[in-house]
C-alpha cells in the first residue's frame, strides 16, 4: 500500500525518545529526560495573554496562507533591531507552521530530484530526511571534534559539486550550540561567491539564546549581503519565545522564493492558527525583558550543569556559546561492560541510561556522529543534578 517515499521514511528519532519515556514513566518508573529542545518554562505572559483575546474576539478563522500582515510586520521589525535586515513584509516574509515546516518548503521549491545539500555533521535529526523528501541528495560532511564540529570554508567548497543546489547550515547549532563567527562566515561566503548556483538556508533558530554574552548570533548576511538574493533565513516562536506547541515559524528571502514557500505553503499546511499568530505577533513586539530573563536562567543553569559534570571522570563536555544543549563525548566509555555486556555505541550507552536509570537523552547516531550524546539543559538544575548523579552510577557499575 505504501508509497517508497514513506516506506523510506524514518520517524523523528527525538520524538520516539520522547515517546518511549513517557512509556516508561506510564510505568510509574521517575522518568527525567534530557531529550526534548523545549524551554520548560511558560510561553511569556504576553504572548499567552494575546493568545486568548485572538480566541475570545473571534480572531479564529484562516488568515493569508503565508501569514498575517501584522505579524510579517513585527517579524520585519525583529530582523531589523536584531539583525539590520530590510525585508519587505508583503513580499519577502512567510509565516509557517512551525520553522520546521519552513525549511520543508525552502527545501520544497528549492530542490529538484538529484539535486545535492550540503549538510555537516552533527547536524539537525530532520536535515537529512527533510533533503530526501523533497527527492534531493544529502551531501554530509562529517564534521568532528578535530574541525570544533563545525564546516570549514575549505571542506564547504570540497562538498560543492555541479549538482550542488543548497547549503543547508544552523548557528548556534542543534546539537552543539557552537556559533559560527563573523570570520569563519566571511571565509564561508567568499566561498559561495563563487557558486552563484548554490542557495542558502540559514536556520537561525537559537540566534537570540546567545550564552557567551553577545546579544544575537553573526549572521552570513551581515558579513556578505551580497548572498541576500539566494539565502532563506529561517526562524520562529519555539525557542526564544517558548512557544513549542504554538507551531509558528517563518522565511525571509528574495521574493521569488518566498512566493513559492508561501505558494506551497497554502497547497499542503494553509494557513496557520491564526490564534498561534496572532500571540507570536505580541510576542515579537513585546518580549525584550523576558528573553533577557531567559538568558540569565540558561547561563545559571549551564554553570550549574558544567560545574556538575566536570566530576565526572573520563567524561568530555564541549561548552556551547547558544542554545541550551550540552554535547558530550562519552567515547571513553565505550569498551567497558555494564552487566556483562560491551557496550559498543553511544547509542547502547543510552538506551542503557534510558532503561535502567531512567534519563532520556539523545545518542549523537541521530546527528550522525556517533561516540556523542545530547542533553538539554532547559531542564532544572535540580533534576539536571538528578540526572547526573544516575549518570555517576551508571558508570560506576561499568567495568
Ligand atoms: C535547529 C532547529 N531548527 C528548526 C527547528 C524547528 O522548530 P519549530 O518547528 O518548533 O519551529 C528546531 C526545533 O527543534 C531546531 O532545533
């Protein structure tokens, strides 16, 4: 009955993570999983509160399929404050649902059957699968601790051949929470000059959660605007905003492509909640102070999560600059046997840790970088500690 595409087609791994701890929880087991990239604090009052008064007056049927104007609007403003981008909110921006539905579209009208993107490992669990559902082949590079897990513009331009449609790229990165800087972007971009064929998809998804004290992440289009008229830059509510289940998105890009997002956009998803959009807009306008509070919570909380996991021995914690993953090497514990068993991968290390001690992680397999793990610290410190204390044992029972 099934068509090749969806016999070919793997579930998010994240999500099944997800879906086995609540298993194990439903179990009365005391689950703490460390899986998911979601805040676990409330979605901002402002953005909860306009949320509310779009459903109690009525502001409850389809809007334009790529969005409302008001909220393109304040979409356009952020760009600018943040980023010093101009575009256009009639033409350049379109509202999705989610950003991940976002990158399916660019990916959508970008790609044709055969077409390559570049992709470099670790990457986002759904790149790879995003590229093969729009009948495009993913070009990973593998990208390890030697390169600081990030793409090189010497390794960028290696990947490139005649096939080569998009470079596809996230910074701070999910996993790692690395940022590219202005440097290694000027290095990239120089380049893509020379590749006018060659699209770009930024996903900025963390570019607001910045750790390391700069207000927003560098940006491809700061260091080369020439790249405009080719770069989609993608961003949403989910992160910065914690507003996950609220499902906005949004591109911004030349209008060609924006129209096609918007085009595809309509024909599969339509519009989205108009309710979603209509907090995502309050939020865009009104949330300065609450990310700064954000911000403050994720360093106190990745202090605390460094200082912990720094006792434990052999373990290697890469700190992150963005976002609010934790990218951990626990390839010294490879080789060792845990009840009588080798365990070979980061993959069994964690599913030992799942089942018998409870935490959910993601194994860096998923990121196509096997020997890693992932761990979200939007998590309290307490339960963070919790969850290290079983990892301690864990180990402790290794030999
Ligand atoms: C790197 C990256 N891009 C995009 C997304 C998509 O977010 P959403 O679809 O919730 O807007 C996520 C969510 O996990 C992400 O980690």
């Amino acid at each position: 009955m099934l068509s090749k595409r969806a016999l070919n087609l793997k579930s998010s791994p994240t999500l099944a993570l997800v879906a086995k701890a609540k298993e194990l929880q439903a179990q009365g087991h005391n689950v703490i999983s460390l899986t998911v990239g979601e805040p676990d604090w409330p979605t901002y009052k402002v953005a909860a509160e306009a949320g509310v008064n779009a459903i109690q007056t009525g502001f409850t049927k389809y809007t334009a399929a790529n969005g409302t104007i008001e909220l393109r609007k304040a979409i356009a403003m952020r760009a600018e404050a943040d980023l010093g981008f101009t575009y256009n909110p009639a033409k350049e921006i379109a509202v999705t649902s989610g950003a991940k539905y976002a990158i399916f579209a660019a990916l959508q009208v970008l790609c044709d059957p055969g077409d390559e993107v570049i992709i470099h490992s670790p990457y986002w669990v759904s790149y790879p699968a995003m590229a093969e559902l729009a009948d495009a082949v993913p070009k990973i590079v593998d990208c390890k601790a030697e390169h600081n897990f990030k793409l090189s513009a010497e390794r960028l331009e290696k990947a490139i051949t005649p096939k080569t449609k998009v470079f596809l790229f996230c910074s701070p990165s999910n996993p790692t929470g690395f940022v590219y800087s202005k440097e290694e972007l000027k290095a990239m971009a120089d380049v893509l000059k020379k590749h006018p064929r060659v699209a770009v998809i930024s996903d900025d998804m963390y570019n607001r959660l910045m750790l390391n004290g700069t207000a927003i992440a560098p940006h491809l289009l700061q260091v080369a605007p020439e790249l405009r008229e080719r770069t989609v830059v993608i961003n949403g509510g989910s992160k910065a905003y914690s507003m996950t289940g609220w499902r906005i998105g949004w591109a911004m890009g030349p209008e060609k492509i924006l129209k096609a997002i918007g085009d595809y956009a309509s024909q599969s998803t339509g519009a989205p909640s108009s309710i979603a959009q209509a907090a995502a807009e309050k939020a865009l306008l009104h949330s300065e102070a609450d990310i700064k509070n954000t911000i403050e919570l994720l360093k106190t909380r990745l202090d605390a999560a460094l200082k912990r996991m720094a006792q434990i021995k052999d373990l290697q914690v890469y700190k992150p600059d963005g976002a609010f993953y934790l990218w951990i090497n626990v390839e010294k514990f490879l080789g060792r046997k845990y009840k009588g068993e080798t365990v070979q991968s980061s993959a069994q290390f964690g599913k030992i840790y799942l089942e018998d001690f409870f935490v959910a992680t993601v194994p860096g397999e998923e990121f196509g970088e096997p020997g890693y793990m992932r761990l979200s610290f939007a998590t309290e410190t307490a339960k963070f500690n919790e969850a290290m204390d079983r990892l301690q044992k864990m180990i402790d029972q290794m030999s």
